[in-house]
C-alpha cells in the first residue's frame, strides 16, 4: 500500500541579501533547495534520503511533515492531498506524522521537564488528562531505556547527554503512536558508540507501531543497515531510487557509485573506484542540463542541454542520467 | 566545550562576585526603602500632612530631618512618600508589563501587517524623551495618582514591546518550538508554554530597570506638578515646594526628599544589574 506519495515538489528559498545588493540586484534569486522531486512510499517501509550537506534532505522532510510550505508539487499521505492544507487541516495529521530532529540539543525545550515535553503530544491532541498523560510518559521514558523512569520525567534537559536527549525525542514522537516518521539523520550529532542503540530503538518502534520511516541521513553505510529503499539526491533533485541491495550492488548513476566510493565497507572489490573532480555546486545557479554535468566523467555536449528525467530501469530500479552505467557495471 | 566553559568561568569570577555584590547592595536599599514606607506608622507619630511644629525648623531629635515651610514633619513626609512613589513607579511599570509583552509577544510571533501596525506605534512612541511624553499624557489627563500611573505606564510601554518582540522572533525560529508545532501545539499554547518562559529571565531585568528609570520620570512629574496632587506626600513634590528655600539656607528641604529618589533609583538599577549578570550566566550554563 502507498503511505506517501510526493510528485515534483518544489521548494524555493529566497536568498537574503543587505538592502544595497537588492538594490542593485535585477531580480530576486533563490535557493532551490528542492526542485522537482518524485517519490512513492510503501507503508511499513524504511525509505532512506541519502545525500551530501547541503542537498535538501531536510528540508525535503520538513516539507512533509508541514513545517515548510511547498511552492509546487504535491504531497499525498494516505490518499488526502496535504500540500496546501492550512494548521487546522494539519492537526489530525499532526497525529499520524511525526519527526524527529537532527540536533537533539535544540529540539528540547530547556525550561520543560523531560516528563512534560513527552507528555505535552497527548496533552495537545486532548488525548489523555494530566495524570493519564503522567503514566503514558512514565511507559514512555521505560519505552525508550530511560530509567528509572521517575527520575528522568523530573530532570530538564541540559541534565542529559545527547543520546538520551534523542531518546526523548523519539519518545515524545512516538507517544502519539504515529504512522509515519521522518527521522532526520537522528544519529549524525550522537556519540558514535550510542548511534547503534538508538537505531534500534527506532525500529523497535517500526515494528511496535507497523511504522513507515522516512530516513534522512549523509551517511550510505547507516542507510544500508535500516532501509527497504535508497534515494540518492544531489542538489535538489532526486538522481536514483533503487531497493537497498540493488543500489549498493548495481549503482546506476555516476554520482551514487561515487558516493559508494567513498564508503570503505561499502567498496566491492571487482568495481572500480569513482572519484568526482570538483565541488558541489552553488544550489542559487545550478548548472544547466544534468546538475552534475561539471564533475562527471561520463558527461557528454547533451548533458548540459537536457535534464535527464527519472526513468525505469527495472528491479524497481529508476535513474536521472543520460548514460547510466548498465555496461559498465563491473 | 567544558573546558572551555571552566576556563572563562575562572575569568570571570572576580566580575561575578562584584555582580552578586550589586545584587545584594541593590536589593539592601530596595528592601530597606519598602520595609520604611510600610511601617511609616511606627516610626514615626507625626501625620505627614498636618501641621507639627514650626515652620522651616533644622533637623533635630524631635524633627528628625527638619520641618518644610507648612510646618509639616519632614522625616513623615519622606517614609509616607516613598509609598507613594512606589506605588505610582510599581504599579506603573506592572501596567506597561503587562500590555507591552503580549503586544510584542503577538507582535514577534505572527509578523507581517499586524507586526507592521504596532512596531511604527511602538517606534513612534519610543522616539519621545520618556520625561516629555509622561508630561504631555499628564497634562491632558490631569494631575492624580492614577492618572501619573497611566501617564507612566504608557511611557515604558515600548521597552517591553521591543524586547520581546526581537526576542520572539529569534525564539520562535529555535528547533523546540518547531517541534512543538510538529505535535500540533496551538499559537496559543506554543507563545505561552514555549516562548514566554524563555523570556521570562530578560523580563524580570527589563523590570527592574524600568523601575529605575520611571521612578526619575515620576520625581521629574512630580516636581513639574503633574502627579499626586498637594499635600499628598511626594518626593518629586517635597523637591519642588522645597527648592524655592534652597537659596535661603534651608537645605534639609531639598537634600532629603533628593537623595531618597537617587537612591531608590540606584537600588533597583543595581538589582536590575545584578539579576541581569545571574540570570545570562544561568542562560549560558545551560546550553
Ligand atoms: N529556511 C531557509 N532559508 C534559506 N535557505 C535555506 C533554508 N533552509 C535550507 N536552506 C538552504 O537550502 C539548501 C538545502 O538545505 P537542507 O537543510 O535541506 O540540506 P540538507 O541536505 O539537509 O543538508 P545537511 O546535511 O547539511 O543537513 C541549503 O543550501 C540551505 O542553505
Ligand atoms: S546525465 Fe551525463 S553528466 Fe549527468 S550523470 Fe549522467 S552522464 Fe553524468
Ligand atoms: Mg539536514
């Protein structure tokens, strides 16, 4: 069943300048952060967003769940159109979406209670009164391995570490018993050696709540580990969607192989590295035709004219490249 | 980070005992004015608006600070003036609280047209000597206590305003309260369970020193005629009716009613110091 379906969604920001640029500048210019992106979701699935900084992986989640409003393009969750829907549609949804940030030392309020902060969803959606919302919290915080449970819900945040910040956040999340996340890149401000745990809280709660993630990260290696399907972005726009298997083993577009390249566990050995020339261009003019066009290696005069489109290449396999690497596999 | 932290902690240590030591002398005058003001009755027999003695009499045992040209104790008129210059300057500075913040609260969060609206009022406001607008309001209402106090209040109101008003801007933007929004939270519930509590430290500050300051624009009405009329008792009036012997040698009628102002007004601006030095580090140890 689709969970999610997004189709070319757009969204611009306008580049803040000092009065006298605006002035002479001829017209306004814009980041385009995400420019025409495409994609279906299956429920119960984990679908990975994996990309460079700056690509716009976050946003592209803020935009679902409505923290962003979307300049074109749609966003269809569970069937009913949402891309428009003003706060007062959203708030129902608000039940079924639920994300969780990337920096766990700003996504806590520091003046609220650890229990507070968990308990507030259920407060807000009049779910439960503040005793009931008290005992679901307490589950809650033993939920998510922060015990004794008591003595968490007193603490404020700046008494926590990182990990057990993220830990509330996935609790305060998840106590709506939402069917949908977006998780961004959760783990990326976390100690490594505490990543593992809470990825695994996570999907303990898939299981638990039958979950559809979305899940942001830079990382393809923590992508592998979790996900049902890849999507490979590349300054606003989606290059390669491919189950998680098929994407690490057949890479189709040059700039995902590249990206493999540069993740030792991740190297096969029969294929050749890919190492881009270059950096990541500016998001304000991207380069014409194939955004990757300057740095390629493949690049031909008609990668610069013609914007690929996303097509399928079988296996539930699509890519954005004009000469996609299906005889230069190994 | 922590290191870090510890290390400007250390340099910092000498300014933060001289901060806790504004504090404590600040809140040392304040608290000693107030307890005066209250227990004037008890402190002293005479009534400060009758006729005690003779008139424009020294300091001595039995007239503590003197008495003025009516006659009327002096040292009476300066622990009965105090309540009222604390209750026109506090109760004035609650009422500019009041309206200023959700103004500026409403303000900061929802932006455009209605942003547009109050900060030119506010602005417009805030280009007045606050002595000159107080005078202009206390001259249209008239002369009396609340009057005083709306024309006070009105004053300070864009202090508060402005403050908050940035501050919601840069708070509304944080994570938390894009998470709070992310559950489904209210306007409502989000400016006062998520943005007002982070204001509250910066609050209390602007409150005290705005006491300060509206206790020399109260003084300044006062002497000019515009607050509580005679003979209630009042520094800023004790100045004016006073300040005409001043040449004449009868200085006990100026020096005290004078030096009160100045020191009330210096005891909440240490205070206001103070709490500002505490309530920014808490703020950054926090983080
Ligand atoms: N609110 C905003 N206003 C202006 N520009 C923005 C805003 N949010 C994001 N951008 C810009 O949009 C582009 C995409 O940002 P986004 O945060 O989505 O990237 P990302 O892939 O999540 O990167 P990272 O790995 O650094 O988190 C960036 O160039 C960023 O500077
Ligand atoms: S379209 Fe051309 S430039 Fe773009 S990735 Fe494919 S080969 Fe390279
Ligand atoms: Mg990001």
């Amino acid at each position: 069943m689709i969970e999610l379906e997004i189709i070319d969604l757009k969204k611009y920001f306008p580049v803040q300048k000092s009065f006298l640029e605006r002035l002479l500048a001829r017209e306004k210019q814009f980041i385009k952060a995400v420019d025409g992106i495409s994609f279906k979701m299956f429920s119960r699935q984990v679908f990975s967003l994996v990309g460079e900084s700056g690509c716009g992986k976050t946003t592209t989640g803020r935009l679902i769940v409505r923290l962003e409003k979307p300049d074109a393009g749609k966003i269809v969750f569970e069937g009913s159109d949402i891309t428009f829907a003003d706060e007062k549609q959203l708030r129902p949804l608000r039940r079924k979406i639920q994300i969780i940030f990337q920096d766990p030392y700003a996504s806590l309020n520091p003046r609220m209670r650890i229990g507070e902060i968990i308990a507030e969803p259920l407060i807000v959606h009049s779910i439960a009164d503040k005793k009931e919302a008290k005992e679901e919290a307490l589950k809650m915080l033993e939920n998510v391995g922060l015990t004794p449970p008591h003595m968490f819900y007193r603490l404020f945040p700046h008494q926590l570490s990182g990990g057990q910040r993220q830990r509330v956040a996935i609790a305060r999340a998840m106590i709506l018993k939402p069917k949908f996340i977006v998780a961004d890149e959760p783990v990326s401000m976390i100690d490594v050696s505490l990543r593992a745990a809470i990825l695994k809280l996570l999907m303990k709660f898939k299981t638990l709540y039958n979950l559809s993630i979305l899940f942001i990260t830079h990382d393809l290696a923590v992508a592998r580990l979790i996900s049902d399907t890849i999507a490979v972005m590349y300054l606003g726009k989606i290059v390669e969607i491919a189950p998680t298997e098929e994407l690490i083993d057949n890479p189709l577009h040059p700039y995902t192989k590249a990206l493999l390249s540069s993740v030792p566990s991740l190297i096969r050995r029969k294929r050749e590295k890919l190492v881009l020339k270059g950096e990541i261009a500016n998001p304000i003019n991207p380069p014409s035709g194939c955004r990757l066009h300057p740095r390629c290696p493949y690049a031909e005069s008609i990668c610069s004219r013609e914007e690929p489109k996303l097509i399928f290449y079988g296996n539930n396999h699509y890519v954005a490249c004009h000469f996609p690497l299906v005889n230069r596999r190994y | 980070m922590n290191i870090g932290f510890e290390l400007i902690r250390k340099m910092l240590a000498p300014w933060l005992k001289e901060a806790s030591l504004m504090l404590k002398l600040g809140l040392a005058i304040v608290i000693t004015i107030i307890a005066l003001s209250i227990t004037a009755p008890l402190l002293t027999q005479y009534s400060p608006i009758i006729k005690v003695g003779d008139a424009l009499r020294p300091p001595s045992t039995k007239h503590l600070m003197g008495t003025n040209n009516l006659g009327y104790d002096m040292f009476s008129r300066i622990l009965y003036g105090g309540r009222t210059v604390l209750t026109v300057v506090v109760s004035a500075t609650l009422l500019s609280m009041c309206i200023g913040v959700p103004l500026g609260l409403i303000s900061g969060y929802y932006g455009r047209i209605v942003d547009r609206i109050f900060s030119i009022i506010m602005d417009s406001m805030y280009a007045f000597p606050s002595l000159i607008l107080a005078l202009a309001i206390a001259a249209v209402l008239g002369p009396s206590m609340v009057n005083a106090i709306i024309a006070i209040a009105v004053v300070y109101i864009p202090t508060y305003f402005r403050m908050v008003r940035g501050q919601t801007l840069s708070i509304k933007s944080l994570l938390y309260v894009e998470a709070a929004k992310a559950i489904g939270a209210r306007d409502l519930r989000i400016i006062i369970k998520h943005i007002l509590p982070n204001l509250l430290p910066t609050i209390i500050v602007v409150f005290t020193m705005n006491i300060a300051d509206a206790i020399l624009t109260e003084a300044g009405l006062s002497f000019l005629g515009f607050s509580v009329p005679p003979p209630t008792p009042d520094w800023g009036a004790d100045l004016r009716a006073g300040h005409e012997y001043l040449l004449a040698g009868y200085w006990w009628l100026v020096a005290f009613p004078g030096f009160m102002i100045m020191l009330l007004a210096a005891g909440f601006a240490l205070v206001g110091e103070g709490l500002n030095d505490i309530l920014s580090l808490r703020g950054a140890e926090k983080r």
